[in-house]
C-alpha cells in the first residue's frame, strides 16, 4: 500500500498491509530457511538539514550529501511509519534479511501507475498536474533497481543498503523534466508547495537518500541519469518508434 495519502486516511489497513503482513512472512522465511528481501522507502526520514545546493537538480554522486542507512528515522507520515515498523519487526527476527530503502521508482509497468506515466497521460491529454516544489528526492529506473538487488542477491548481502538514482530533483524539476524529454508542454504543470497544496500525508523536504554503502559493495555498477534511463525504456518498449504505449 504504497499511496502515502491513502495511508494517511486509512490508518488501521496502512499498518495491516505494510507492516502485520510481512511480520508473518518474516516469520515464515525464517522458518523455511529463505532470505527475505524487503523494499522499504525513503519516507522513514523526513526534512534533515536542507542542503546548500541549487535544487533544479542535484548530482548524488559529485555530492554526496544524501541520507546514509545509520541515520535516525523521523518519518511524518503513515506510510514511512508502517514501513520503518516493518524495518524493525524483520531485523528483530531475523539478521539474514536483506532490506532495500529506494524511492520513486519508475519504468515499464502494465498498469502505468509511476510518476513517469502520470506525467504523460496528464499532458497528452491536455490537463494541467500540479507538482510539489519542496520534495526533493531520487527517482531509480526500475531496471536499474532489479539490476542492483540482483548484484547484493548474488553477494548474499544482508542488511540495509539505500538504492536510488543519481541525481535529486523536487517533483515540479522532474516532471518538467520527462515533459521535456517527451516534447510535451511543460506549462501545463504547475509548481506548487507542499504548505499551498495541503496534502493529506506529509512530505519530507529533503529525502536523498545516499548510495555509497552499494557503490562500495558493488563498485562497478552503474546508474542510469533519467535522460539516459528515459532513452533506455524507448528502445525496449517502442522499437516501431512511438514514444509510448497509446493512453
């Protein structure tokens, strides 16, 4: 259950799904001697210091400014709560897990339900999306996210590690972004504050999480920039040359 607002309004399923669920299968992969691997997310954390860099865009790897796995969790919202209880709940029962912290994964996805395809179907269909100009985070190309949890698979890793794209944008920045790459109309998105839009969940303002633990276990990966992520997905997904499924 990964809709932070949804979390926010239907507290008791929140906690059902994203935290009581898993404990039993914890518990069942223990028993069966399997290794759980467990996605958790970037919103356990919420607005440490806010970094002294232009915020259109960060690269992560010449700053490493971003969150390291040791740092303390502060989330404000349902959802990084559940998911952080979850964190807990599985290091409490068994050390052999393998958990991934990743945030605003995009990619291929029949139902079309990332930040990427939101983008796209609003503007192809000529309504305007207003966007938060006060997150900032690391979106990870999908295929980049399965690359990496099969090289820490393979290492028999376990743990925490965080695996996130290479660069932080706020989401207006991002989606301004795909527009671009796209050739769509960037004035129909609308850059908004998290104080004028009043969403239900709060955001953390600065939640780039860092990657230097993985780029350590696995110093000869590479992440895709959402440029080259973007090129990558049209070459897999559209080789009669459209730019994506119809909508």
């Amino acid at each position: 259950m990964v809709n932070a607002n949804l979390c926010e309004s239907e507290k008791e399923l929140a906690y059902l799904i994203n935290r009581d669920s898993i404990e039993q299968l914890g518990k069942q992969t223990k028993k069966h001697g399997a290794k759980l691997i467990f996605f958790s997310t970037n919103y356990i954390f919420s607005d440490p210091l806010k970094p002294d860099l232009p915020q259109d865009r960060i690269d992560m790897l010449a700053n490493d400014i971003g969150i390291k796995e040791d740092a303390p969790p502060n989330s404000v919202n349902v959802y990084g709560k559940a998911k952080l209880a979850s964190e807990e709940i599985f290091q409490d029962v068994d050390t052999n897990v393998l958990i991934i912290r990743t945030s605003g994964v995009y990619g291929q996805d029949s139902k079309k339900r990332n930040f990427v395809y939101q983008v796209i179907g609003n503007l192809l269909a000529g309504n305007k999306m207003t966007l938060l100009t006060d997150e900032i985070q690391c979106p990870i190309y999908s295929i980049d996210l399965c690359r990496a949890t099969l090289e820490l698979m393979e290492k028999n890793c376990s743990g925490i590690y965080h695996v996130v794209g290479p660069e932080a944008f706020n989401k207006y920045t991002f989606g301004v972004k795909i527009a671009e790459l796209f050739n769509l109309d960037t004035s129909l998105l609308v850059p908004m504050s998290s104080e004028e839009l009043k969403l239900p969940a709060k955001r953390p303002y600065f939640a780039a999480l860092s990657t230097a633990k993985f780029r350590k276990e696995v110093p000869e990966f590479k992440f895709l920039d959402v440029s080259a992520a973007i090129r990558d997905w049209k070459s897999k997904e559209n080789k009669n040359g459209k730019i994506l499924p119809e909508f």
